[in-house]
C-alpha cells in the first residue's frame, strides 16, 4: 500500500513539473493515462519500436495538439473549465509554450482544431448553432497584445474531425458516421468518400493530397482505411486485427501511427481482463511492418501527435 502511495505521489510530481512545451522535433507526442493509478502523463516516444521516451512535455498541450506548418506555434483544445471536458476551448501556444492565449470559447464546446497549409486560419467543430465545422483567420492572435474580434465562419454542418487539404482548397470532416470532403470556398456540393459504409472518423489527408485515411466500424472492431480523394481505390489496412482508430499520417507520408486494443499478435493490451488499454503503432502505408510504439500495459494512449521534422 505504501509502495503505491509512492508511486502515485511520484507520477502526480513529474506531471506538476512539466510547465514548458518542448521544441523537440523527431518522435511523437503521447497524451496518456496510467490505468491502474489514473496518472495522467504527455511525453515523447521513438519511432523505431525501441519503446524509449525522451521526455515529457507540459499538460498545457490539451488534448489533439497540432504544430503549424512552420513549426513556431501550437493550437489544441483544452477543458475551459476543470472537470468539464465537454466544455473545450481552442488555445494557441508557441512552441516553447510561451503566449498561451485563449482563441475562442462557446457553450458547447469547441473540438479538433486544424491548420490550414499557410498557417493562416483553423477549422474546428464547435458545438455552436448550428453544430458543425468552422473556419477562422487567426492572424492577429499571433501578435501579442492585440485585441482580436474577428467572428468564425461556419463552412458546413458537421459533428467531428475536420482536415485541411495541403493545397488549402478543401477540407475533409465526418458528419453522421460518413467522411466528406467540400471545397472551402462551398462551390460544390461535399463529396461523401463512405456512402456505403457506416460509423466512419477521423479523416486525415496524405502529405502529397492524394489519399486520406480514417477508421470505419466493422463488426466488433474498428478497421483503418485509406481511400484516393476522388473516392476511388477504397483500401482496408488493418484487417480485422483488434479495434483500430485515429490514423495519421508521418510528417514524409511513408508511414501511419494509430491507436489499438491489441498487439501484434492479437492479443489484448491490458493488465488483466478488467483493465484493457490502448497502444500507439505505426504502420507502412500499404498496412505491413506493424511496430507497437508504446509497450506499457497499464497504459492507455488518449491522444498523440507527430513532431514535425523541420
């Protein structure tokens, strides 16, 4: 018993000291919670299987963090008040965590922040009305001291995950258990990507703008796919093997890091049958050479993100 006590006072003092955001640029960032104790923790973790971490990096991060295209700032979304997850507003940081400022806060919550490729603007959902996705210029919020009002523009109903195309002429989101992709400037009508399939999330594009990945219900599990933005070329890359979710896409698009119930045999993670965790993994991007990054299992990855390589 005094043992644990231990643990736990040594977990809740590495999280307490955390206070700044690292401007490490090689490995991906974990948002993770140690099940058996319920100890939060956000480090880095290798890429190569070896299962090292280098560091931890500050809670400030929120959760779904997302670097801008030229590395020097960080937008994510955090509890606006403690206890009260559904209750998320949209920060933005510099990388090194210094400027933390509020960018927008509205009952209901606003989720999944997104960069566009200049670095301009962000789509998010809001649980606004109407609830769906929407575009803002956040310019003036990178400079320090202005008094910035500018008002979101609402692209499109929408209830998660949008993604920017890397030319910045479309976005990818999920609205009703399907994946569509719409002009930003609403031209045309949004193409459904999934119109045979239900229950699907979390698009991301390819790095060259050709592909987007996302992960589908199945029966019992959820698979990972990978389909050509016209529609075409619909792919399922993990097969069956455990419940597979929020794909994403490496910095060179050569391979995809997503999370799992289960590891490269099968079997369930998880300390014992009442207490089952997540995994980070990558994969090629043809679904082969599956490596478990994270390999604790009294842990449950909530949340992560490539570093950028720049």
């Amino acid at each position: 018993m005094i043992k644990h006590a231990c643990l736990i006072v040594i977990g809740l003092m590495l999280v307490a000291c955390t206070n700044q955001v690292s401007t490490v640029h090689d490995g991906i960032v974990l948002g993770v919670i140690r099940t058996l104790f319920n100890i939060p923790d956000t480090y880095v973790i290798d890429t190569n299987g070896s299962g090292s971490t280098k560091l931890q990096l500050s809670e400030n991060l929120g959760s779904t963090p997302e670097w801008s295209p030229d590395s020097k700032w960080i937008i994510s979304s955090t509890q606006y008040q403690v206890g009260r997850p559904e209750d998320s507003a949209i920060y933005l940081m510099r990388s090194d965590g210094s400027q933390r400022r509020l960018i927008i806060h509205n009952v209901g919550g606003n989720f999944e922040p997104t960069w566009s490729p200049d670095g301009t603007r962000i789509a998010y959902r809001a649980e606004d009305y109407p609830t769906g996705i929407y575009m803002l210029d956040i310019e003036c919020f990178q400079q320090p001291g202005q008094n910035c009002s500018l008002a979101p523009i609402f692209l499109t109903l929408g209830d998660a995950a949008p993604d920017w195309s890397p030319d910045g002429k479309q976005i990818a989101y999920q609205n009703k258990g399907n994946i569509l992709v719409m002009n930003v400037n609403g031209n045309q009508k949004p193409l459904n990507l999934t119109p045979s399939m239900k229950y699907c999330h979390g698009p991301k594009w390819s790095p060259d703008g050709v592909r987007l990945l996302f992960s589908c219900y199945q029966p019992d599990h959820f698979d990972i796919f990978v389909v050509k933005a016209d529609g075409s070329k619909l792919i399922n890359l993990t097969q069956g093997k455990g419940s597979n979710t929020r794909p994403q896409w490496s910095p060179d698009g050569s391979r995809i890091a997503f999370i799992s119930d289960r590891d490269s045999l099968g079997k369930i993670i998880g300390m014992e049958d009442t207490i089952r965790s997540n995994a980070i993994f990558t994969m090629k991007s043809d679904g082969s050479d599956v490596i478990r990054l994270s390999l604790r299992d009294d842990e449950d990855v909530l949340w992560f993100a490539w570093l950028p390589r720049n």
